[in-house]
C-alpha cells in the first residue's frame, strides 16, 4: 500500500496455508476486548443464593479497519474486504477454519484467533472503474482461540 499510517507494522496474519498477511492501511481508533465468563447457577434447597458454578469463557476483540483506494484501477479496497470476509469461512469441505494472529506491536504478542464476524461498508464508488469502492469500513469481531488452556499468570503478563 502506497498510502498507510502504520508503515506495514500492523497487519492480519492467516495461521494456515497459504500464511498470506494483509496490511492494515489506517491504526484503528480503538480496540474492544471483551471477557465473557460463563457462569451457571446451582440451586440448593433452604439456601437463599444459588450457588455459582464456573463452566467457561471466552475473550472476544472488536475494531474496525478502513481503507482507501490508492490503486489506479481501485481493485485493492474489494479486494481487502473479500480477504476479510474469506477469513470466516472454511474452504469447503476441506481444511480448518482460518486462525489468525494480530499483529500489533506487543498488545498481541502471543494470542490466536479464530474470526466470528466481518461487516463491511462500501462507500464511494468510483464510476469510471466499473463503480469499485473507493473507501470501505470493515467491523472484524474475533474470539480467542488459544492451543492451550490459559493460566492466570500468562493473562497477567
């Protein structure tokens, strides 16, 4: 990308083959993680307060990317945004689904993802490209997806 704010520093890694990357073009305002325990209730008889039994969890992260065409044939913002969306899909029958690393400096050294969600907005068409989209924001939403069960002390790092 010819036109970026985070000098290919900050980039979408896909974890299986073909280990292709995208560059995030523009530093998102913000990230939103979220840790969602799951807690179920045990009622026990003549207690006045179920009992709480933890049964799970799970982090998500939410932000969004947006990109601006600086290809002359304004392929590059389509193109961006279907490798997005390819990312929560599985290839067919064949293959896992896809796992991701954020690279970001060290606010995602070592974490994997799986991707939950892609919601993409398109927005100024181009009319003398065939009407491709010049500018696009795309809401990527990702739940933690690590090889082994964390401990408190790999959290707190």
């Amino acid at each position: 990308m010819a036109f970026s704010t985070t000098k290919g520093e900050i980039y979408i890694l896909e974890l299986e083959e073909p280990f292709s990357r995208l560059e995030i073009q523009f530093v998102p305002s913000e990230l939103l993680l979220k840790r969602q325990a799951d807690l179920k209730s045990v009622a026990v008889v003549g207690r006045n307060n179920n009992l709480l039994q933890y049964t799970g969890g799970n982090d998500t992260l939410t932000f969004s990317i947006q990109f601006y065409s600086d290809d002359v044939n304004r392929e590059d913002v389509i193109r961006n945004v279907n490798w997005l969306r390819s990312l929560a899909m599985k290839d067919g029958d064949s293959g896992p689904y896809r796992n991701v690393k954020i690279v970001f400096g060290d606010v995602f050294r070592n974490e994997i993802w799986a991707v939950s969600s892609v919601s993409e907005k398109l927005t100024h068409f181009d009319d003398q490209n065939k009407f491709l989209p010049l500018r696009a924001t795309v809401d990527i939403s990702l739940i933690l997806d690590p090889k082994t069960n964390l401990l408190y002390e790999q959290v707190r790092r």
